[in-house]
C-alpha cells in the first residue's frame, strides 16, 4: 500500500474519520482522481464542466473501494474494510455522509437520482477479489465482470442524463465487461506475480502445468521451455478474440446516446480496443510483458475525443 493511502487510512478510516465540508471533500476527490488516475486527467478533456465533479466523486469512490481490496496485503483485512465502506455507503444514501468521499459523491446521488445498487455491486466484486483467484469458466468470469466494471458504465450512463433502459445498459455491460476483460489479457504476469490472481478460465485452458510454468516464466520474463510461449500465445489469442466481440457488439450503444456521452464512451471504449491492438502485434505474450498505449496514440484518442466533445457543446449552444 502507498504510503498516502496508509496516510488516507489514519486519517479517514474507520477508526477515525475527520470531517470536511462539501468543497473540501470535491477538493479532494479531483486531487485523488487527477494525481492518481492517468486516464481521468484524460478523461476530464471530453467531461461535460457541469459533470467533472461528479465524475470525480464516482472515481474517488471505486478508487477507494479498489484500494481497500487490492492494496492492504490481507485478505481478512480487505474484507473487514470493504464492509466498513459500504457501511459509509449506506450512511450517504441515508442523507448522513461521514467520509469525505461521501461527502462528495451525496449530491450527485441526489441530483442524478443514482440507486445504491450499481455502488454495491461494486464493492461485491471487490470482496469477490479476496476470496477468488481463480476461474473455472468464461461466464464466471463474465459474471465477476458484471460485479467489477458493469455498474462503473450505467452510472457513467445516469450521470450523463441517458435514458435508463435495459437496452442502454446491455450495451454498456458489453463494453465495460470487454475493457475489464482487456484489462485482465493486459495484466497476466502482473496478476500472477503481484496478487497470485489467474482470470483465465481453466475451461479455455488445456496447457500441461499451466500455473508453475506461468509463474516460473513471469518472474524470469522469458519462456521456461521450447513449447510454453507459443501455447500461451493461442490461450491469449482466444481470449482476445472473445473480447473484440464484445466490443462489438456494445458499438451500438454509440448510435443511440447524446453527442456529449458519445465522445466519453467513445473514449473509453477506444482506449480499450488500442490496447488489445497492441496485445495482438505483441504477438500475444502478455505472460511476460505488458503492453500499453504510446503517447502518439493517446494523444491521437484524445484529441478525437475532444473534437467530438468540442462539436457536441456547440450544436448544444446553438440550438434553440
């Protein structure tokens, strides 16, 4: 854990939760979302103004929840603190915030009439993370994706004043299921190195003793015999695969929002498919690298984004 997180913890924990008003608690979460998060200072570009604090409390929130169940070392520990949060939750949805966080994120609850339900699916899919490492099939998987990224995509949806309907929102689970699972083929030796976490399904997977020939390549970041990599590559190839139809299929949800959520969710989802690009042209060896995105093509998605963002705004002041 970092120490400003530790620092955070002491500070506003559950032992001992100091107070701050409404825009010290904004202060805050933009300082958490800009400092801490590459992609929100991205991000921000195409944020309608209106709407950058309430996207700033949202992430401060999962931030947070994330921290909690990803940086404490302890499982027991993890899960002790995530029921505390979601006790701080419920205490925001009760008109009685205590955390800063809270602070921040209760009137955008109460201004864009946001349910606890999307909140505490993410916390579920955090404590999830504490008591599963491993994935027998590809719908558990996607089940743990609609717990950890779904809900992240309906708020974003309800926040932008979209339409809150059953189709809107299986568009948005595609998309946001398809930029965890990318996440996951990004992030395979770190998962296993750092969190001893596989999200590969085993039914996808029929490598002889996958495991100890994945770990004992991932730390020594070059194949342990002749034949590993190449069948690593195949497993990964599926994976991806599977990803880009998801991708595809939540498209449509571009088709069928306002101009402004469109170049946020075009963004996002963007970012997503260069990512997975370049999985593919490194040949699918994600067991011991990680690939990113360069700075021409973020700041190629950026601008985009921007324009789309910069068009939306001026038919929106133009129009009677």
């Amino acid at each position: 854990m970092s120490t400003l997180t530790i620092d955070n913890l002491k500070t506003y924990g559950p032992e001992r939760c100091a107070l701050l008003d409404l825009k010290e608690a904004q202060a805050m979460c933009r300082g958490l979302a800009m400092g801490h998060y590459e992609n929100f200072s991205v991000l921000s570009v195409v944020v309608p103004r209106e709407f950058r604090d309430d996207f700033a409390a949202l992430y401060a929130f999962c931030r947070w929840a994330d921290d909690l169940g990803d940086e404490i070392s302890d499982s027991e520990r993890s899960l002790e603190l995530l029921s505390w949060w979601r006790k701080e939750l419920k205490l925001c949805f009760a008109g009685q915030p205590r955390h800063p966080v809270f602070v921040a994120l209760q009137p955008v609850v109460e201004r864009h009439e946001l349910p606890l339900e999307p909140f505490d699916r993410l916390i579920q899919g955090f404590e999830q993370d504490q008591t599963v490492s491993r994935y027998e099939t590809w719908e558990q998987l996607v089940d743990y994706c609609r717990l950890s990224a779904d809900p992240v995509g309906r708020l974003v949806l309800m926040i932008c004043g979209e339409e809150r309907s059953d189709d809107l929102f299986r568009l948005s689970d595609d998309i946001c299921t398809a930029l965890q699972l990318t996440n996951h083929w990004q992030d395979i030796q770190r998962d296993i190195l750092d969190r001893d976490r596989i999200y590969i399904p085993k039914e996808l997977n029929c490598i002889d003793d996958f495991e100890d020939r994945l770990i004992r390549s991932a730390k020594q970041g070059y194949s342990v015999d002749h034949s590993f990599l190449g069948e690593t590559r195949e497993l990964v190839r599926d994976c991806v695969s599977r990803t880009w139809k998801l991708f595809e299929r939540g498209e449509k949800l571009l088709e069928k929002i306002g101009p402004e959520s469109k170049a946020i969710v075009w963004l996002l989802s963007s970012g997503g498919h260069h990512v997975l690009r370049q999985i593919e042209l490194w040949n699918y060896e994600t067991v011991l690298h990680r690939p990113k995105l360069g700075t021409l093509s973020r700041l190629y998605l950026v601008a985009k984004a921007w324009f789309m963002a910069r068009s939306a705004r001026r038919r929106k002041a133009a129009s009677p």
